[in-house]
C-alpha cells in the first residue's frame, strides 16, 4: 500500500469519526433541545442551520468524504484481499450508503421542505412536530451509527491490513 493511501485511510477514521460526533450531538440533544423552544423558535433555528451548514467546514468534509469512500472500497475492491480487504471495503459502503445515502434520500428532501415553509402557518408547526422532528432525526441517528461503524470498521481493517503485512515482512 501506498504511504497516500496509508495516511488517506487514517484521515478517513479521523473524518468519519468526526462527521459521526456532528450527528451525534444533533440526535442526542440539539434536535430535542429545538423540540422544546416552543412555538416557531425550534423551526426558524433549524432553517438556519440548514442554510448555514453549507458554508462551513462541515460540508466539505462531508462531501469530500463520499469521494473518499468510493476510493477506499475501490482499492479494497481491486487491490485488497482477505478479512482486511473486506473490513476496509465495507467502511467505504457503509459510508456512501448509510451516511452519504441517507442523507440525500431523506434528511435533505425534509430540510427542504422545512426551508420553504412560512413559521407563522398551522401547517409549519404540524410538519415540525409530527413530520420532522421524528423522523429527520430518526434519519440522522442512522447516519450517526453509519458513521461510527465506518471508522470501526475502517480502523479495524487498516490494523488487521498492518499487522498481516508486519508478520509477512
């Protein structure tokens, strides 16, 4: 393996780590904690998460990771073999599909739909309790737990990967 493809995959563990710790902290308590502003506060906040997140650092590293997913499993795919190649092919997968997937079926269509509402219609403040807050968070702790199982199984297969190739040397 290549000294790249080496640090690439330790960036990739870092990254995964750290997109999974975002959603973490929306599933665990920021969603909850807008769920109680009462009124509109909770729906005029996450529009402007929404809008802000693609600004920032986050989104990069989000999408920038979906690139890098397709590199790992394809390396693993074509240059890899045995329990490692899998564990380093899977992360890849479960990234693009249980993170990168999920978010662009579900979390995005629902923030859309929650950015072109009005804050002072009815309809806003039934969409936001009983549409989005359960599900779009629901959706989000599945990216979460996709994201902690791409750095576990990641990891797990770089180490494997290390110490096969240490052994053989």
């Amino acid at each position: 393996m290549s000294p790249f493809l080496f640090f690439l995959m330790q960036f990739a563990i870092l990254a995964y780590a750290l997109i999974g710790g975002v959603f973490l902290a929306f599933s665990d308590f920021i969603m909850r904690s807008l769920s109680l502003t009462g009124g509109v506060g909770g729906v005029e906040a996450m529009q402007v998460i929404n809008r802000e997140v693609f600004r920032w650092v986050f989104m990069a590293l989000f999408l920038g990771m979906a690139a890098v997913s397709l590199v790992i499993s394809g390396y693993a795919a074509v240059a890899l073999s045995g329990p490692a190649g899998t564990l380093i092919l899977l992360s890849g997968l479960v990234y693009l599909f249980g993170c990168f997937g999920v978010t662009v079926v579900f979390n995005v269509p629902m923030n859309e739909a929650l950015a072109g509402m009005d804050l002072a219609a009815d309809a806003t403040q039934s969409y936001w309790t009983g549409t989005y807050l359960p599900r779009w968070t629901f959706w989000n702790s599945v990216r979460t737990i996709a994201c902690g199982l791409s750095a576990m199984l990641l990891m797990t297969g770089l180490l494997w990967l290390t110490q096969t190739q240490a052994r053989m040397a």
